[in-house]
C-alpha cells in the first residue's frame, strides 16, 4: 500500500487565464477544479493568471484558492517571473508569502501553447500541464512567421527547459503526440478531467430538432462546420436550428458566414451562458457537434454525456477520441462529409440516439474531479519530495 507524507504543500499555478475571464475556456476550469481538490486535501493553492475587467486583482475564490491577476495576454508570461523573481529577493508579496501562504513548494506551468519558462526562473520543482498540443493552431490563429516562432517555442525550446520535469497531461492521445516532440511517456501522467456537476435536473429534447456547438468561439473551434452542417441538413428538416453558446471574438464572422449560407434565421448565438443555461440547452439539444480542430479532452462532450445528448465530433482532434467512445456514446468522423453524414443519421434515429445518450451519461460519470484531484495529489507530492512514485 502506497503511503505519502501528510506534509500540506503550496502549490502555484501559472496560467494565462481563469475562468472569469471572457476568453476561458476547459483549460481553465480544469486548473480551478484541480487547485480546488488539492485545497480539499489539505494544500494551499495560488493561481497567478491575467488581469481582466471581470475580475478583481487578488481575491479568493469559494474553494478556497487564491487568484492573483496580473498583465495581459501577451505580458502574463514576464509579470509571473517579475513577481516571483521581485518575492524571491524579499521584495514582494510572494516572498513574504503569496497571500500569506509562504513561497510556493511547487509550480503547475501550464502550457496553452507558450509556456511560462518557469524552470528557468524559479528555482522550485516543476510539473509542466499540457492540455494538447498546438501544431495545428499555429497556422489558423497567427500570421506564418508567428506561427513558425510560436511552433518553435512549443515543440523545441520548451521541450529543452522542461526536460528534466514531471508532465501532466488530459489525455493518452495528448501523451502520445508529446512522445513525437521528444518527450519520454515514462515522465508523463494523465489526468483526466472530471465531469462537471450538473446545477439543474436533466430535461426533455426539444420539440423541434436542435443542435448545440458549446465553447469559445474561435478559428481553431471551426463552428463554420456546424453551420455547413446544418445548411446541408435544412432541406430534410425544416424546423432544424444549431444553438451556439459561447463567445468570442470570431462570432462576428461566424454570423456573416450564416447568413451567407442562407442559415441565420436558424441560427442561436447566445453569447456566454450559465450553468443553468448550459444545462437546459444541452438537456434540450438532439446532438451535440464538437467540430473543433484540436482538444486536449473535450469538456463539453462530457458536459454532453453528462446531460444524455450524444456528440459527433473529429476523429483526428485528439483527446477527443477518448471522450468520445465511437458507436456507443457519441460518433467519430473522419471528414466534414462523414461528419454531415453521422449528424443525419442521429436525427434520423430516435432510439439509437437515446440509447446513445444513456451511454454517454454513464461514461461521463465514470470521470470525477476526486479522482483526478487525488492523481494530482500524489503526483504533487512525489514531484515535491515527499511521496513514493506515481504510475504512469
């Protein structure tokens, strides 16, 4: 039986955003759940992340870790190595203790992309957090000499400054293409997200048929397909719609793209939502459509499952394929016409699609924040010093 050091640790958290900011997305929620079950366990826990108009500049969160805000999307990645490099010459608050915590045992950097260089100015154990990785990204969202230099820092120079630190990642799948950048698996664990907690009793579908696309509305999420989907699809039902809750700065193209397809009159943009509101779309929603080029898991799909609406999403969209179990809880497509094909042959089928989503509801709750939060706390304490080793 495997034992560890009762010793409670302080764990700090660098991430480019939280989960008030208008920009957050699953990346972000699944370092708030996490930091929040290790608080749970006896830890303390700090999130340094970039300030924004939505939220204050320090404050505690109602799990109890504490978030400090500061820079922006661009400048978060200095501020975290001024603030601590100012704290570690006694200068500043995270040397006299980060919200009065003391200097952190331990930094989670986690990597959305660029990385916070953390192994190079802190001092302090590291475990890199890798939701996926950008390879495809790049090109969508950036100009092609910042995507060669973005691409560059991802898959060379940090594999170099993270060399000798544990990983964490979402997914088999994400491990795996971290193997191709050259990093051993023997240095990587995964842990799964878990699936969010439902604030509302699970409803009935809509009268009419419906699809939902939930997330940020960004190139690399390709709602462009949703919308192809559903013009294709108009002919056969004449009451279809596609509800897309999220936003983000790509929604105003995607409301010209509607509208030059002939679909915006079937079309719901809804802009941010709550969990309520999650819920009650996604309870009333026929299919979910993940259409999104790359994910380190895929939250929503499980928020999906988790209300019995099954998702046809991207075979080659990584973490995807694990959240999804082809078949039984949603379906993979190998292409946009495949993709068309399965979200035809759902609405098509009542029975198969509600025996899809009673599966999907089940897999999703196989996923728990608990147990993640206790991989992490193993991992945690093992990579601080104080623990036994944490399989792979």
């Amino acid at each position: 039986m495997e034992s560890y050091d009762a010793t409670p640790r302080h764990v700090l958290f660098l991430n480019w955003r939280d989960t008030r900011n208008p920009h957050g997305g699953g990346s972000e929620v699944y370092v708030e759940r996490i930091a929040a079950e290790l608080v749970a366990r006896g830890h303390a826990a700090t999130l340094f992340c970039a300030a924004h108009p939505a939220g204050p500049a320090e404050e505690t969160n109602p799990a109890g870790v504490r978030i400090i805000r500061r820079g922006g999307r661009h400048t978060v990645y200095m501020r975290a190595a001024l603030t601590y490099l100012a704290g570690w010459f006694g200068l500043g608050r995270l040397r006299r203790g980060v919200a009065g915590r003391g200097r952190p045992d331990l930094i989670v950097d986690v990597c959305n992309g660029l990385p916070f260089l953390s192994p190079l100015w802190s001092r302090r154990p590291v475990i890199m957090l890798v939701h996926h990785v950008h390879r495809e990204q790049w090109p969508v969202v950036l100009p092609p000499w910042a995507a060669r230099l973005g691409w560059w820092i991802e898959s060379s120079l940090a594999v170099h400054v993270y060399r000798r630190c544990r990983y964490v990642t979402v997914s088999a799948a994400t491990r795996r293409e971290l193997a191709t950048l050259g990093v051993d698996p023997e240095r990587v664990t995964v842990v799964h997200n878990g699936t969010p907690e439902s604030v509302t009793a699970a409803g009935p579908e809509s009268v009419e048929p419906t699809l939902v696309v939930l997330g940020r509305l960004v190139p690399h999420k390709q709602v462009e397909v949703a919308l192809r989907v559903l013009a294709r699809l108009a002919p056969q039902w004449p009451t279809l719609s596609v509800v897309i809750a999220g936003q983000g700065w790509w929604e105003p193209r995607l409301r010209e793209y509607a509208a030059e397809l002939e679909v915006g009159d079937r079309v719901l943009f809804t802009g941010f939502v709550s969990d309520a509101e999650r819920d009650a779309l996604l309870s009333s929603a026929w299919v979910a459509l993940t259409p999104s080029l790359k994910e380190g898991w895929g939250l929503t799909i499980v928020e999906a499952g988790g209300r019995g609406t099954p998702t046809v999403a991207f075979r080659s969209a990584g973490g995807v394929a694990e959240a999804i179990v082809h078949g039984r809880t949603g379906l993979l497509a190998d292409g946009e016409e495949e993709f068309t094909a399965y979200t035809r042959a759902l609405l098509a089928d009542d029975a198969r699609r509600t025996a899809m989503g009673a599966a999907a509801r089940a897999y999703a709750e196989s996923f728990t924040w608990s147990a993640a939060g206790e991989k992490f706390d193993a991992l945690v304490r093992q990579t601080a010093g104080v623990g036994t080793p944490v399989a792979v």
